[in-house]
C-alpha cells in the first residue's frame, strides 16, 4: 500500500516571517491528520525558519531544487549537505518551470537526482508534457523521454527512494486540471515505464504524485483513481485553509 504524500511547493512566495505565519496555521490545521505524508517546500531563505516551526510536528520539510556538487566555486548554488544539514527531507527536482526559465535538462535532473540521494534526501522528480505537446499526442512520448532520460542511471533500490510527480504543464496555476481520466492514463503509463525500466516491484511501489491547479475541490477524485498518490500543489498551499483541505480530503 503507498502512502498518501501531498507537497506544497510555494514557489518564489513568503519572506521568513510570512512562512512562519503559514507554517504555524498549518500545523494547527493538520495535527489531527495521520496517514499522509504532509510536505512543505519553502524558498530557500525561508527553510531554516520553517524547520524550527515544524520540530514536533506532522509536516516535513521540502527544497524547491538542489545543486549537483556539495561545495566549490558555483555562485548562487545549494547543495545536498547544506540542505540535509537545515533537516530537509525532500527536494523537488525537473520542475517545469526550471526546465522551461533555467535551462534544466534531463541531464541536469539526473545530476541533482543523484546528489540528493547520495546524502539522504528523497527526490521529488517532476515530468510532464506542455499543450503543444499534447494536443499533438505527443504526452507519452515526453513522458518516456523524462523518465528514461533523468531515472536512467539508477539502481532499482535507489528509484525505490523518489517520487514521481506528473505535472501537465498546461495545467500548472492555470486552474485547468487535467481530468482524473487524462491524469490516471499517464500514472498507469509511468508505471509501466518504471517497470520496463527497473521491475515490477519498484513500479508497484513508487509514489506519483499528481500536480496541476490541484484544489479542495478537485483532490478527491484524483486520489481516488488507482495510480495517484497524491498531489504537488503550488497556488492551492500558500494559503493554510486550503492546504488542510487538499491534505484532509486526501486521506484514504
Ligand atoms: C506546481 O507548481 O507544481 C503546481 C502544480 O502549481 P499549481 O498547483 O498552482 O498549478
């Protein structure tokens, strides 16, 4: 059985203090809830901060992205030991928004995949096709290209470690979702691909999350198809009300 996992990816959002605030609202909101792994992915300046706020608590702490190297010359860069040292636990790594302003490639994605795993973090590697792509039925084929592309080095042991998150791009803070229909053939699709990839076992045990204008409205029939194991969500987890919500409605 895989648990439930549902991230808050708050983007380029919330100085420290504001964090703090939606931090603090949200474990009131959750404490309750068992059974899900909550996760929170502040900006980078906000991650220490947040930390402190959720010791004891039911939420864990995620990173928005993560350079390949630990240390050296790279001006601008966070590695994995800085982050596992600020006690994140996961990282969001291939992000469309990265590939699509900061050049990210599966290339990259498998780098910062490999640096993440090497010191503890687990990965949350995000695929997805834009409308171009799939209005030209072309959704399968970037899906298989992400997915052998970024996962291809890695032990079956090690991909049993990451999560997947399938993010249509043209579903990203557009407040178009993709139909649990459309998001389910593309889960199911992924599991076969991990499977071709790695085995059997390892694509029965991957968390896939999907992501995309996901809201308290909309979760619960996402979760309910068979291959969704959650939900990134950007928009929908800057507010703690409707976090709670997304987060409550998608116990199983
Ligand atoms: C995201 O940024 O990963 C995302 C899914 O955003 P939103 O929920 O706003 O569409």
């Amino acid at each position: 059985m895989r648990k439930v996992i549902i991230a808050g990816n708050w983007k380029l959002n919330k100085t420290s203090a504001e964090a703090i605030t939606l931090v603090e609202e949200l474990k009131r909101e959750v404490v309750d809830v068992s059974g899900v792994d909550i996760v929170v992915c502040p900006p980078f300046t906000a991650i220490n901060d947040v930390n402190e706020c959720l010791i004891g608590s039911n939420i864990d702490l995620g990173a928005q992205n993560v350079f390949w190297q630990d240390s050296g010359a790279f001006t601008g860069e966070v590695s994995a030991p800085m982050l596992k040292h600020l006690g994140v636990k996961y990282v969001i790594i291939g992000h469309s928004e990265r590939r699509q302003f900061f050049g990210e490639t599966n290339e990259t994605v498998s780098k910062r995949i490999r640096a993440a795993l090497t010191h503890g973090l687990t990965p949350i590697v995000c695929v997805g096709e834009n409308l171009a792509e799939r209005e030209s039925n072309k959704t399968f084929d970037v899906i298989k290209n992400h997915c052998e592309g970024s996962l291809v080095n890695l032990t079956a042991e090690e991909m049993s470690k990451i999560v997947i998150a399938y993010e249509p791009v043209w579903a990203i803070g557009t407040g178009k979702t993709a139909t649990p229909e459309q998001a389910q053939e593309v889960h199911a699709y992924i599991r076969q691909l991990l499977a071709r990839i790695f085995n059997t076992e390892v694509s029965q045990s991957v968390r896939i999350q999907y992501g995309g204008s996901v809201t308290p409205e909309n979760i619960a029939i996402l979760i309910a198809k068979p291959d969704i194991d959650g939900a990134l969500v950007g928009g929908a987890s800057l507010k703690a009300p409707s976090f709670a919500a997304i987060v409550k409605a998608a116990q199983k």
